[in-house]
C-alpha cells in the first residue's frame, strides 16, 4: 500500500510547515475544501463529546501508530467487494478519505480493536457509495458551495435554509444538536 499523504499544517500538528506549503494547497483545493473550513472541522472533531481533550490522549502514540498498522492490514483480508468502495476513494480522493474518516475515530470507536475498526471503516464507504452513487460519494460533504460536493444542489440548499437548525441548548455531552 502507499504510505499515507503527509500531514497538513493545522493547529492539531502545530506551526505550518515551510516547505510544501504549495502541495498542501493543492490538496485542499482538489478536495474541495479551503483553509478555514478545514481549520474549523478540524477544532469541531478534536473531540466529539465536547470536552477540551484531545482524542489521541487516550492512547500513546507507540499503540496508536500500532492500531493504525493492524487497522491497514485487517482492511486488506476483507473481501474485496467489502473493501472497494474505501480503495477506490482512497485512489479518487484520499485527502477526504484522510479528512472525513479518519482510522482514529473508527478504531476509538472499535475500542482499538482494528479488526472491528477496519469493518466499521469498509461499511461506511459501501453506505457512502449507495447513498451518493458512484459519482459523488468520493466528494467532500460541503455545504461551502466553494467546490464540488458529495450533496445535491437541493440537501445543500435544505440544509441553508434552515430546515436543519442547531438547538440552542447543548446535549449532555456539551455538544450543540
């Protein structure tokens, strides 16, 4: 498999890097995400349950990077037709792949159990792909309008015109629904 594309500068990995700034500009573009949206997702999924901790503190890096590697290699003995719709995104697009899916958050979910994590992982793609169609499903999920979108023209513009609000009070996890 192809190592994984390299970090991109964010408050999460600290001071942007001086040289490949360009690439990662590229990156950002041809996924269909700018800078700021991306800085706000990021600071967003720093921990879903609305605490001030990090995900990763959960877990030493060493285990980490460990749970990342069996998570990689449990992918590749799923079948393949569990498995195509992740391949294929990660050829299509894997700077979305990387953004919206992250292995952490899946093996976190398994409770680090990369077997299970790796399932997990394959199964979204597969719904991703039969939600979308083959067409999108690779595509970032934007409301931006600053690129391409997994969405349709018309969840975009539901989704804008207040249909879908976001309660004023928090849930019991300090998160606003």
């Amino acid at each position: 498999p192809a190592p994984p594309p390299a970090p991109l500068p964010s408050r999460r990995n600290g001071a942007a890097m001086e040289e490949g700034n360009d690439t990662i500009e590229d990156m950002l573009s041809a996924s269909g995400y700018d800078e700021e949206v991306l800085n706000a997702s990021m600071d967003a999924e720093r921990d879903v349950l609305g605490t001030t901790q990090t995900a990763r503190s959960s877990i030493d890096d060493f285990s980490l990077a460990n749970a990342i590697q069996g998570l990689n290699q449990a992918m590749l003995l799923l079948s393949i037709e569990r498995r195509s719709a992740y391949e294929y995104a990660v050829r299509s697009n894997a700077r979305v792949v990387e953004l919206e899916t992250p292995k952490e958050r899946f093996l976190r979910h398994a409770n680090y159990d990369f077997w299970s994590a790796a399932q997990c992982l394959a199964f979204y793609w597969q719904k991703r792909r039969e939600i979308y169609g083959e067409d999108r499903y690779c595509l970032p999920l934007a409301i931006s309008g600053n690129g391409p979108s997994a969405l349709s023209t018309s969840a975009v513009d539901k989704i804008k015109s207040g249909f879908f609000t976001i309660c004023r009070t928090p849930d019991q996890f300090n998160r606003a629904v």
